[in-house]
C-alpha cells in the first residue's frame, strides 16, 4: 500500500468524526460522563478522585472518592490531555486525542487487511468499512474506550501478524505495552494479557525458537505489559490494599441488572448467588445470550458484514492468526454472557468486543471476492465488474447503515444534559448550594453541569434510599422517567410519599424530593 492511501483514509475519517462530534454537546451517557468527569478532576491537580458515586460495590466511606475503583484510568488520562496542557476545559477540544485515536482506525484496519492477504484494493475498502462503522460511529467521538480500543486491537493483531517472517525482538516489548494500555482502557483488558501468552507462544513455536527464546519473549512481552500497568497496580496496592481495583469483584454474584446499584452491596456473596437458583442462574444467561447475539449481528456484523467477514475468516482458516482471533472473540462472547450476564449484555460486550473490529472489517471484503469467485464458477459472472460493483454496494450499505444509526441516536444525544441543566438551575433557585449531596441517576453527569456533589439512586425501597442520604448526607432526590427502581415506583408515581420525603417539583418528567433523613 501507498503512504498516501493512509493519509487518505486518515483524512477522510477525521474529517466525518469532527462533523459529527458538532453535534454532541456533551459525553451523551453515564460511561462518558464519567471519563470526562475523572479527567477534569486529574487536569484541576485533585488526583484520582471523584466527587460522586456512581456505584457501592466497593463499599464507599464518603465523598470525595477515590475514583475509579470499578472503570480503568487510560480514557480519563487522555481526557485529561488538553485541559491540563492548555488550562482549557473544553468539551470540544477535551476531545481532540479521541477525534486522532479514531481517525487511526481507518488506516490501520487497512494495513492489517492488507498483511493478511496483501490486496490492496481490498484493504482500502476494508479501511472504508472502518470510517462508516456503522452503531459504532456516535459512541468514537466522545469520552470512551471504544476507539482506543479499536487501535489497540488492531494494532495486538498487528505485530502477530510479523510471525510470517523472522520477527525483530522489539515485536515482544511492543505487544507487551499493546496488551498493557488494553489493561489500563478497560478491566477486560486482562484477557488480552492471557490471550498475548498464548500468542508469542505460538508466535515463538512457529519461528521454531529454542526453549530458551520463547522464555526469553515471553518475559520481553510481560516486561512492556508491566512497564504500562505496575503504577497502576502501585496506586490500588496502596489504596485498596489490593493490585485490582475492588469494584468488579462483587459482578460474578449479580442475580439482577439492577443489583449494581445495590447499597449496602455486602450482601452479594457467592451463597447469595447460588440461594437464587438454577433456574434463575440460567435464565439470566439465556437472557445475555439473547441481546450479545443481537449485538453481534446488528452492531459488530453491521447486519450484513457479518456472514461476509465469517467467509473472509474460513478463507484464511489456516493462519494461525485468524483461528486465534476467532478463538479470542469467541471466548469473549461466552464471557460476557455466561460469567457476566449483567454487565455484558447491558454494554460490556459491546464495549469489549470493539477490539475486533479491525480484524473483522479486514476479513469481509475477502469474504466478498469468496462470494464472487462463486459467482464466477456457477453464474457466468464477470469476475472483476462483479468485484467492483460488489465492493462499492458494500461501502454503500455501510454508509447507510451509519446514517441510519446516527439519525436514531444523534438528536437525542444531548436531552440528558440538557434535563440536568434545567434540575440544577431548580435546585439552586430552591437553595441548593456547594456541598450539598444530590442523589441521581447519572451521577457523574449530573456533577458535570451542576457541580454539586451527587450520588446513585440505589436498587431498593424508600427505607433503602433514607439510609443511603443519611450516610452520605444527601439533601435531595431526583427520579426520572425511564430509570426508577421498581421499589421506588410508587414514589415516583405519588402514591407512596415516607416521611422524611417531600416532593419539590418536577422537571421534564423528573420528579425532585428534598430528603429529610
């Protein structure tokens, strides 16, 4: 491939990333907001803490918090880039490292297509594929992982990929800081360590290295994993007590989505989980099965890359590259549905998975010239019209499917800011002031426009929820249309009001309370 096909794609994909993050006034959702929140509070200089709690499986002692005892700290450093280099806080500009980072994907998807079948016109419609990715395109242009991660991946597949030729030792160190920024963007990231292991093993074998020099690359490769990761480890070590950070520990004994919220959270234990059930077990997981296969098709496969990108896979079944990619993605799916039902199918794997993207839009246009040469052989085709015709309608559709998807998801992206904006100016109007505790749905987004201190909205009753102000010191109380507990219902819809909980007002279908715990 040319340098300027890169430069190309590159170019190509910042400039539609930059029209749409235009439209994106804010993160759009509790994941981002949080990101962004955390990397406000690294710029300002007051560390790895989080004036909000989003979550109790940790067990908080109070606000402010340390952060990120459940997410990883890679996103929130990278948002921290700009407003602490240039003391500009930014939304737009906060976001100039994750408009690049996505803009790479483009490329790289292309270089890796093109190291494993060296068609060049292939890869740049693999690289194409990558610009109009579909689901995916309004969730690269704010504060997350999934463009980090897209790199990442790529680039993990990447240096596997030197193991057709004699591969230089400096392939082993970067695959280690590879897998290690992995680590630190998400905490599924530690399955990447395992699956590297397995990698330059392989990798080593197949260059028929001595005992020695597979010992001697796997301990390059654990050298660049620990070079990223040791500080971390270091910090939660010393804050923790622990080399993890505590939050996720709690996640293999969910009975219910909502039981990430759960205060106390003491009670999730795995007696607790095995006391639910069999039955309750395997719905669950049946449950996850469900909306992960829909995941898979409608936003990894783009509803019809899929098949294509499984045909471009068996046509290149003997690399060792491509079984280990699909070993790898497999795994991750039985993951995130049968050992994290809840947390998968409610994002993780659509977060997760977007590692694999690079590997699956280089894949698909070679599925494609599998189906021609069909054509071909049983239809009379014209091989090379049918592949430039087939090739373009490709991209068409991908360019369809992401302007279906951003039409869906873009006008609604700013409501919640916006709803939050409106609470705040209430709740100031009404005597809110700094240091006062306000319990919500999202509350990283909702310090974010208010700058009041802010806490979760637990998974449980009115009982639940005055215990919970009362060890934090909430004075208020904000439930909204769509993310009410089931034990709250009755608050919400006024037929229930305990004493030490007085309706305030209500804004755009949110209901305000002033607690009195």
């Amino acid at each position: 491939m040319r340098r300027s096909d890169h430069f190309l794609l590159f170019g190509l994909a910042l400039g539609i990333l930059l029209i749409v993050g235009a439209f994106q006034k804010a993160p759009g959702y509790l994941d981002a907001d949080y990101y962004y929140a955390t990397g406000l509070q690294l710029a300002q200089g007051r560390g790895f803490s989080e004036p909000f709690l989003w979550n109790y499986l940790d067990e908080p002692a109070g606000l402010p918090h340390p952060s990120h005892a459940y997410w990883m700290p890679l996103v929130s450093l990278l948002a921290a880039g700009v407003p602490a280099l240039f003391h500009n806080a930014s939304w737009f500009l906060t976001r100039v490292p994750f408009f690049l980072i996505a803009a790479l994907v483009s490329p790289l998807t292309a270089a890796l297509a093109f190291a494993l079948h060296r068609n060049r016109s292939l890869a740049l419609t693999s690289g194409l594929l990558a610009i109009f990715s579909g689901l995916y395109l309004p969730f690269l242009t704010t504060t997350d992982a999934f463009g980090v991660y897209m790199v990442l991946g790529g680039l993990f597949f990447l240096l596997l990929a030197q193991g057709d030729v004699s591969p230089p030792r400096w392939v082993f160190p970067a695959l280690g800081l590879v897998v290690g920024l992995m680590h630190l963007a998400r905490t599924d990231g530690i399955l990447w360590l395992l699956l590297a292991l397995l990698g330059v093993w392989k990798f080593s074998a197949r260059q028929r290295f001595s005992l020695a020099c597979r010992a001697s690359a796997v301990a390059l490769f654990l050298g660049g994993y620990l070079l990223v990761m040791a500080p971390w480890f270091g910090r939660n070590l010393l804050v923790f007590g622990q080399i993890l950070a505590p939050g996720g520990a709690k996640m293999f004994w969910l009975t219910a989505y909502d039981q990430i919220f759960a205060y106390p959270s003491d009670f999730l234990t795995f007696e607790f989980w095995i006391a639910s059930g069999w039955q309750s077990i395997l719905q669950a997981r049946w449950w996850a099965l469900g909306l992960n296969l829909a995941t898979l098709f409608a936003v990894q496969g783009g509803v019809f890359l899929l098949p294509l990108a499984i045909a471009g896979g068996w046509e290149l079944r003997r690399d060792p590259l491509v079984r280990l990619a699909f070993f790898s993605w497999a795994l991750l799916f039985a993951l995130m549905t049968f050992i994290f039902p809840f947390a998968g199918a409610r994002g993780g794997y659509f977060h997760a998975a977007s590692a694999f993207q690079p590997i699956l839009w280089a894949l698909t246009p070679l599925g494609l010239e599998r189906l021609v040469r069909w054509g071909q052989s049983r239809r009379g085709w014209d091989g090379a019209q049918a592949s430039t015709v087939l090739r373009l309608g490709l991209v068409f559709l991908a360019v369809s499917l992401t302007g279906t998807a951003l039409l869906l998801r873009l006008p609604t992206w700013n409501d919640e800011a916006h709803r939050y904006r409106q609470i705040a100016a209430r709740l100031v109007e009404r005597g809110a002031q700094t240091g006062d505790v306000v319990i919500v749905s999202n509350p990283p987004g909702f310090y974010l426009v208010s700058g009041l201190a802010a806490i979760a909205v637990p998974d449980g009753d009115s009982k639940t929820l005055l215990q919970l102000a009362r060890r934090y010191g909430a004075s208020y109380l904000i439930l909204e249309p769509g993310s009410v507990p089931k034990g709250l219902v009755s608050l919400y819809e006024g037929s229930l009001l305990p004493e030490g909980i007085v309706f305030l007002t209500e804004v755009e279908g949110a209901k305000l309370y002033v607690l009195q715990p």
